[in-house]
C-alpha cells in the first residue's frame, strides 16, 4: 500500500501524539499513586521535540495534547487548561532554530540538538508562566515552572540522544523519505549490475 504524503504525515502524527497522551496521563496519574515522590516525569518536551523536528509546526498538536491530557489527568481548573494549553506553545520557540541555523545542522550536531531541545523547555516554560502571570498568579510562577520540570528535561536530553541515533528517528521526514528512497534506487540499480 503506498501512503502520499499527507496521508503518511498523519498518520505519524496521530501515533507519536498517542504516545506522548499515554506517557503524559500515566506520568500525571503516578504522582497519585506515588504522593511521597517530588519529582513527576513528563515525555512532552521530548516528543515535541522529535515530531518539531519531523513535521514542524505540526509539533503544536502534541503541545496542546500534552497540556490536555496533563489537566484532564489532574482534573484541573480552566486556568490550568489556558496555561498548559496556550503557555505550552511558547515551545514552539524551537522553530526559530530550524529558520536561523536549519534543520539539518541542528539534527548532525548534539550539543545544536540539545540546544534545541532546551529552547523548547524554556520557551515552554516561560510561557506557561507569562501566562499564568496574566492569569493573576504571583510572580514566583514564572521561576516555578522553569524548576518543577527539572528531571523532564532532563529525561528530554537523554531521549533526543538516543533518538538522534536511530535512522530517520529525528530528522526531517520529506528529507528521510527522500534520502531513503535514493538508497532504494541505488541498491536496485547496484543489483541489476551485478546481474548483468
């Protein structure tokens, strides 16, 4: 069966966002049933990160998926929702990367991937706290979010390590496509030489 494009792009999407749902609630719901835990581990920054690099801007679905799930997880109020939901999307701080120094130099380079991923830590963060901050929180939210996700980000760096080092796992898709199908093309031909 062959996919065009868009059909390949969503159907990519609506997996990675399952995933990033299932780690997000299960994430959210462990700080139940482990209360004496002070720490609660998030996959969003990271999945945001590998579907940014494969899709873009498309990447905003999983912010706001996260955010979601996280709320309805916690059965949080309508400020926690515009916080997580909208403040979230200041990850897609992470795009102004790709258009100043590309996708691909970001992708060949760890310390250029790490700086990504920590530009959508910190934008995220800063803008759940901008938010919050409009919202009437006082101005100690905004330092809160930077700190209560430190062991997130921390699983974000080792998970866009590892992800770096799995073909085709975080780089651009039109690109992989390409260069996967060029592979293809070269070891047809490569196999008909040897028939000949």
């Amino acid at each position: 069966m062959n996919l065009t494009l868009k059909q390949y792009k969503a159907i990519d999407i609506a997996i990675l966002t399952g995933i990033l749902v299932l780690g997000t609630f299960l994430a959210t719901k462990a700080t139940e049933w482990f209360p004496m835990e002070l720490y609660a581990l998030s996959p969003v920054v990271a999945l945001v990160c590998i579907v940014m690099m494969r899709w873009g801007g498309w990447a905003a679905i999983d912010v706001v998926a996260g955010g979601l799930t996280y709320c309805v997880a916690l059965g949080a109020d309508w400020q926690q929702y515009v916080v997580c939901c909208v403040g979230g999307l200041g990850g897609m701080a992470g795009l102004i990367l790709f258009k100043t120094l590309g996708k691909e130099k970001i992708r060949a380079s760890f310390k250029l991937s790490e700086l990504f991923m920590l530009t959508v830590y910190v934008g995220s963060a800063f803008g759940k706290g901008i938010v919050s901050l409009l919202l009437g929180a006082p101005l100690s939210t905004l330092v809160m979010f930077f700190w209560t996700d430190l062991i997130s980000l921390l699983f974000a760096a080792v998970a866009i390590f590892v992800a770096r080092r799995v073909d085709g796992l975080f780089e651009d898709q039109k690109s992989y496509l390409i260069r996967t199908e060029s592979e293809r093309a070269k070891a047809r031909l490569g196999g008909d030489d040897r028939l000949m």
